[in-house]
C-alpha cells in the first residue's frame, strides 16, 4: 500500500470528487502502476482518497492510498503521467490502509479578501449559529479550530469529516459579516494520525 499527498491545482480544483478519483486511476495505470482490485462482480481499484474537497477549492494537502504494486520511484512516475494540477508531493510505503477519509481530523485554509476584524473576539464567541445549504440550523463555533490573520492573508483551521465544516461556506459566512469577497482559498495543511 502506497499513501501520497498530492494538489490539486491549476484548474483541478474544478474537477469533481469522482472525476478526481478516475482521473487518479487512469494516471496510475499509464504509469504502469499495478492498483489491485476488490472482489466481486464489477471489480473496483483499491483507491483510498481523503474526504472530498468543495469544487473550486485549490488544495496543496490532499492525501490518497493506493493498494497497489509499483517498480521505481512512485512519485515520478505519477508526476511523469499526470496532468499539470494533480501532482504527487510526497508519498510513503505502509502496511495497511490509513483511512485518510476517517483519520484526517482537521484541514488548515488561507484566504484573502477578507477584511481585518478581531479574530480573537471571533473565536471566543459561544456560539455561532448559521443556516446550512439544507436549511438546518447549526452552531459552528466548535468546528472552527483557529482563526489568525498572517501575512495579510486569513489563515483558519476547520474540523472536517462528521464535524465538518466546508471552508468556502465559512468564508461566505464571514463576508456576510464582515464584507469583502475571499479570492484565493487554498487547502494548506491536513491533519490526522497518518498525515506527513
């Protein structure tokens, strides 16, 4: 099993969470990488990905394992077979699967556009009741990790998987609040046990 961490950039933010996944198996395959499949009638690649990320969000920090046999320099021969936005960063060899989906527990964002307000009075608020995309009511406030201004750019960590929440919806919420328009929102950093 190999775990790597990827981008998703350049015009890949755009591509779906399945176009994604397809688009990961069919580099693989071009690389000569051989990804075992699951059992049964309609046979699947043992391809692993991190919880799906919002569409047009740019992303340095994405993670996938694959169930896979692979000769050589895995990060090259992904890098030499893919497309400019999807790139391998850095990749280690494990015994079993990291369940990045389950086990990454948080994601680092940065945006700019946003203007300066009083992070810390932000984050020390008790509750920050919103109306989701499905119309239900829900307190954000526990799934909002931290929230700073560095280098003129908002800097925030979110709760991702059950906790989620989606960082181009926070940005919304803020500019509700606070004006400006967010450009720029970037995935910088996940969070978990088997992240690198």
């Amino acid at each position: 099993m190999i775990s790597f961490k990827y981008t998703k950039t350049d015009g890949a933010e755009y591509l779906s969470h399945l176009d994604l996944l397809r688009h990961i198996d069919r580099t693989l395959r071009r690389a000569g990488i051989k990804v075992r499949t699951s059992e049964g009638f309609h046979p699947h690649p043992k391809i692993f990905m991190n919880n799906p990320l919002g569409l047009g969000v740019k992303s340095v920090a994405e993670y996938c394992a694959v169930d896979c046999e692979c000769e050589g320099d895995f990060k090259e021969l992904f890098n030499a077979n893919s497309p400019s936005g999807v790139k391998c960063l850095d990749f280690k060899v494990t015994d079993e699967n990291p369940n990045f989906a389950n086990t990454i527990e948080s994601c680092t964002y940065t945006a700019q556009g946003i203007p300066h307000f009083d992070t810390k009075e932000y984050m020390s608020r008790k509750s920050i009741i919103i109306t989701d995309k499905r119309g239900r009511t829900v307190d954000i406030a526990p799934r909002i990790l931290s929230l700073e201004y560095q280098n003129g750019a908002l800097t925030f960590t979110l709760c991702c998987g059950q906790n989620n929440l989606r960082p181009d919806l926070f940005t919304e919420i803020l500019q509700g609040e606070f004006g400006g328009q967010a450009f720029g929102l970037i995935k910088t950093h996940s969070h978990g046990k088997y992240t690198f």
